[in-house]
C-alpha cells in the first residue's frame, strides 16, 4: 500500500499532529488546491495527488477531467478551473492531447 498523507486539519478532539515530519515528501506535493491528499511514489521518487475535486485530474491535479473543459477566465488554482462538459466535438477530443491548467 502506498503511503498516502491528509493535510486536512485533524478532527477537534485530536492534537494537532505536524503532518511535515510524518510525510516529508508533503512539501513536493503540488496540487493546485485541489487536493489535500499526496500519495509517495518510491520507485520514481516523487509525490502524485490523490483524489483530486473540482473536475480535474493528473498527478497535480493539472488536467480537466475528460467531459470538462478549462474556464479561461480564472487562475489554475481557482475551483472552477474546470467547468461542465466539454464543447469540443467528439473529434477535436480524440485527436487533441490534454492540455495543462
């Protein structure tokens, strides 16, 4: 099982636990602010995102999810990034490689 880290703040009842000493591959882990969860790859030696939100994807969170198409009009970081379904014909999608945030 990979290691996966949560930046999510603990639960009230919990201490506060300094999530950079458990997982000090967190600080590499760059997800745009859509996703506070990192999982460490050994093998490659680097961080990917896990469960990115707001229609995006890749291991930071960098593409819009397939049916989703990039909003122009806000930053990468913005959580409407990705907007609905994409107006591209089924075409231009098959043929157009994804393009980052």
């Amino acid at each position: 099982m990979l290691p996966v880290c949560d930046t999510s703040p603990p639960p009230p009842h919990l201490p506060p636990t300094p999530v950079y000493s458990l997982c000090p591959f967190l600080s590499a882990c760059q997800c745009l602010g859509h996703s506070n969860r990192c999982s460490y790859l050994e093998l490659l030696n680097t961080a990917i995102c896990v469960g990115c939100k707001h229609n995006t994807r890749g291991h930071h969170c960098q593409f819009c999810r397939l049916g989703s198409f990039r909003n122009p009009a806000v930053p990468p970081e913005h959580h409407q990034v990705c907007l609905g379904q994409s107006r591209c014909t089924a075409r231009s999608r098959r043929s157009s490689p994804p393009s980052p945030l």
